[in-house]
C-alpha cells in the first residue's frame, strides 16, 4: 500500500484516509493477505525506531535526488512491514504531512513532494530494494502519479506485471497542477517523460476542465486496474456530474472517466470499517448523569488548557468557551446537567458544515436556526434560561473562516460550546456521552465519526449522502435527511431533529440507541469483500 498518512504510527495521522490504513493490514491479515505499507517519514516518524536499509537516488526534476529507505515491523500485524522513504522535500513543513500552500498556486508544494513519492516508490521497486508485492494498492491523489509512471515511464514498466488498484477516499481533493511552465508541474518533475509522451497519452493525464493541468487523481482513475471507492452509495453518485447549486456532490468533473471505467466493471464500492473492542460491547446505555457531565466538562477543560500550550494569547474563540465551560461547572456543582446534549465532531469544512452556514429564507443560518429551536425546546419545558438543558458541543478544526461562523454563534448562545482544535480524548467522550451526534455532510465517502457515535450507542442525525447512507437507517437506529437542493436539505434537516426532540426519551429511543449500538461494520468482514472483489484473491 501507498498512502500519505497512517495512524499506526505517532504523529502520521490527519484524516480518515490514516485509520483505513492503520486497521486494514490488520484485517487482511485476518484473511490470509499481508499488506505493507509505504510513504514519507516527513523528518519525524523514522524516530519510531525505523532502521535505515538503504541509500538510493531517484531522476526527479531532471536531478539525481537522493533518498534514504527505512523499515519498520508494523505495531499491530505480526510480519508486515512499513517503509518510510527520507528526503529534505518531505519536510518542508516541519512536523506536518501537509503543506498549507497559498491561494494563487494551491497543492504546488504537496503535489511536488508527492511525485516525488511516486518516483521513489517506482524506484524502490523496480530495484528491489523494497520486495516487489503481487498487488500494489495506492490511496487518493497523493499516489495517482505512481500509476501514471506504471503505465507511461519505461524505466517503471516492470510493474506493470502486477495489479494496480486505485482507493478514492476523497474525490473532492484532486492535487491539480499545470502540465508545465511551473516549478510544480508534469514537466518540471519529468522533464524526459514529458517531452516523449504522445497525444493518446497525455489525454489519460491532463484534467479535463484544465487542458493544460495534470490531475493525479484522474491519472490514478485511468491507468489503475481497479477503482475502489470507500462506500456503495459513493461509488453510485460520483458517476453523476456535480451540482452544487443543489447540493449535490458526484463525479467533480471526473464522472466521465468514472463511468467508462464502471462500464468495464472496475469501478466497486466497499464500506470502510469500524474497530469493536468487548468493553464497549458491554458498556452501559444509560444517557448521561451527573457524573459523567463532570467528567466531559474535564475532558474539555483539559483539550482547552492544552491547546494553549505554545501560545502567547488566548484566542478569542477558546476564550468564549473557557467562558461557557465556567458556567456549566456552575450548573454541575448545583447538580444540573444537561437534559439533551447534542453532538458533533469533525473538519471544518465546506464538505461537512455548508448546509449548517446555508442561510434560509427567514434570513437566519440552519444552525442558528437549529440553535433557536433547542432553545424552544427549554422554553416548553419551562426550564430556565440561564441553565440550558439543551446543550450543543461541536468540536472541530480547518477553514478559519468557517470556524469564525462558529464561533460568533458560540458568543451569541450559550448552549452552544464551540471546540476549535482536535483532541482525541474529548472526541472519543463526545461519541460515548451524547445523546444525538449530528452529521450533515453535503458529501461523504464514508465517514467513520457516525460509526464511532453509533459504537457507543448514541443514534447519529445524518444527511443520507455517501457512506452516511450506508451505515444510518432513518427511524431504526438513528435520522436521515434529504433534499433536492441546499435549502430543502437544511429544513429537512431541522425537521428530523424536530422528529428526533419528539422522540426522545421514549422507548423507541431506546430501541434506536440498542440498534445502534450493535450495527458491525467489523474490518474482518469487509477484508474479505477486499479480497474477493478489489484483489481478486479467491
């Protein structure tokens, strides 16, 4: 496997894309497939106890670059192996996989320094330095390149004597570059390449809305064997062209290639899978006491606290929520809690909150409108305004713009407590102590945050798009919204909570909360759909 990221290893995790990578190798092991994996050490995950096997240099941007090779033992799979590949290009963010790029030449950096990992990766291959595997399984943009010199290079041609298969985790993200005149472009990076491919052959590559861009995305769709996307519904919609002036989020200009490849058969769509361990197995359903408010309240005090570590001012968003967390101290030290908490976790991102920020006719945001309707609910129950027994946690991190939207409701609300970092510990509280865990994502490959909520047993509010489809049934163990454009999914959206405030408490609840609790999307299972469908491995 080729990726960018991997939650096995410290550090080396910034998306869903790092769990699949952690937990598959794991489950294909369970199924008879060993699967190692390699990718950047980006200047910090050979202190892991990586050990240095090989010094080799690799043709890039008409240089001989050199590279180092480390390996080591994977920490959960008895046998399989990780390489880490070291070079100066990879660490041009010190302590990050990614780079932020600017506006005017956006993925230059990261689209450089991952064709450099596709060259390095051909070359370790092809020279033996790394053992040449029956199937080479590579992940999102990041890796399109390396199917690109698989089938065009010809010093690379050796691996077209293997299975190449090409994951999607996330269509939206494509790592467009111009085909030359660029420092970061096709020609600058292979410059012989570039000046022997013909017609036919620059039309697998260049993007078509940009005749003049590559797009590694698109190279990893045409010149793979094998498209994976990573849930059925996915696989389903971005056969579609996009529209997003209704909300809808398919192909993103690469629906044609996706459907001639689907014509062939090679386009599958296999759900991503969730880790169960017996102890939440067996964990209680019971809602949230006293008690376990206090504990959430710490676990927010201590992402809070933490966050400011290296810093010299507060922000003027933790500072609001250092503010609200005061007064929920208050209200657990008289013995109040929250009677409905309300939950979320996830990027700021145009993907997972454009229908939150979509402002409806009455001239108020959905969340606003959201916010107000919690508040309502306090009123009808003729609870008092300045304990909430509503309350609203959203922890997430990204967009700073789509963050200062949160956070002027955060001020304006006080039952609603803005979280803007990512801290493990307070994400893993808010999936086992919510009630309800809201997740509109105007698209969704798969998502992993609805099953981790519904691990817990906590009924998830989803938008019924991608994987959120696949994994949440509407009025069995959890809410599916739908809409025909951005408008009618966000009241759509309000009126399933409406549904699910109705509900709540009820003994049909309880039943969403048993049903959710025990939906599997086990990795044991859907490593052998791998290996049947994806691999071909009977």
């Amino acid at each position: 496997m080729v990726a960018a990221e991997n939650g096995a290893l410290k550090g080396a995790k910034v998306g869903g894309m790092a769990d699949v990578i952690r937990d598959l190798p794991q489950a294909l092991a369970g199924v008879e497939i060993q699967a190692d994996v390699i990718m950047p050490s980006y200047g910090f995950l050979t202190g892991l106890g990586a050990k240095l096997i090989h010094e080799f240099e690799v043709s890039f941007a008409g240089r001989q670059e050199p590279i180092k090779l480390y390996w080591l033992t994977h920490p959960k799979v008895l046998g399989a192996n990780i390489y880490l590949l070291e070079h100066g290009l990879w660490q041009s963010s010190p302590g990050q996989i990614y780079s932020q790029g600017t506006s005017d030449r956006p993925f230059a950096d990261d689209a450089t320094k991952f064709a450099l990992l596709c060259a390095s990766v051909a070359k370790a291959l092809v020279a033996g330095l790394v053992p040449m595997p029956q199937l080479l399984h590579l992940h999102d943009w990041h890796t399109g390149c390396l199917a690109m010199l698989r089938a065009l290079a010809p010093e690379y041609q050796a691996l077209q004597s293997i299975e190449c298969v090409f994951s999607i985790h996330n269509l939206a993200l494509q790592g467009i570059r111009p085909l030359s005149h660029d420092s970061s472009s096709f020609a600058a990076w292979f410059p012989q390449l570039f000046a022997q491919l013909d017609e036919g052959q620059r039309a697998q590559i260049f993007d078509p809305r940009y005749p003049h861009c590559i797009n590694p995305m698109r190279m990893g769709i045409t010149l793979a064997d094998k498209v994976h996307l990573v849930s059925p519904t996915y696989a389903k919609e971005v056969l579609l062209p996009s529209r997003p002036e209704l909300g809808f989020f398919g192909g993103e200009g690469l629906e044609a290639d996706l459907q001639r490849k689907a014509e062939q058969g090679r386009v599958l769509g296999i759900l991503n899978g969730c880790e169960y361990s017996e102890a939440l197995a067996q964990s209680s359903l019971e809602r949230m006491g006293l008690t376990e408010f206090k504990e959430l309240l710490s676990c927010i005090e201590s992402a809070l606290v933490q966050w400011q570590g290296g810093r010299t001012q507060v922000s003027g968003v933790d500072m609001i929520a250092f503010t609200r967390l005061q007064a929920l101290w208050r209200q657990a030290s008289s013995g109040e809690f929250p009677d409905f908490l309300l939950t979320s976790v996830g990027r700021l991102t145009d993907q997972k909150v454009l229908i939150l920020r979509h402002i409806l006719p009455s001239g108020l945001s959905v969340l606003e409108t959201l916010l107000q309707q919690l508040q309502q609910l306090q009123q009808l129950q003729q609870l008092p305004q300045i304990q909430p027994k509503a309350l609203f946690v959203l922890l997430g991190s990204g967009d700073p713009e789509i963050g200062l939207f949160f956070q002027t409701l955060a001020a304006k609300y006080a039952h609603f407590v803005f979280l803007q970092g990512y801290h493990e510990e307070l994400s893993q509280c808010l999936y086992q102590l919510g009630d309800l865990f809201l997740m509109p994502s105007s698209f969704e490959p798969c998502g992993i945050s609805q099953m981790l909520a519904m691990r817990s047993g906590q009924p998830c509010l989803v938008h019924g798009v991608g994987g959120l489809r696949d994994t949440v049934e509407d009025n069995v163990d959890g809410f599916v919204f739908y809409g025909e454009d951005i408008k009618t999914q966000g009241e759509a959206l309000l009126a399933k909570l409406g549904d699910a405030l109705e509900t709540f408490g009820s003994n049909d609840w309880m039943q969403y909360k048993r049903n959710a609790k025990v939906r599997r999307f086990d990795w044991r299972s859907i490593a052998l759909e791998y290996k049947k469908q994806l691999y071909n491995i009977l």
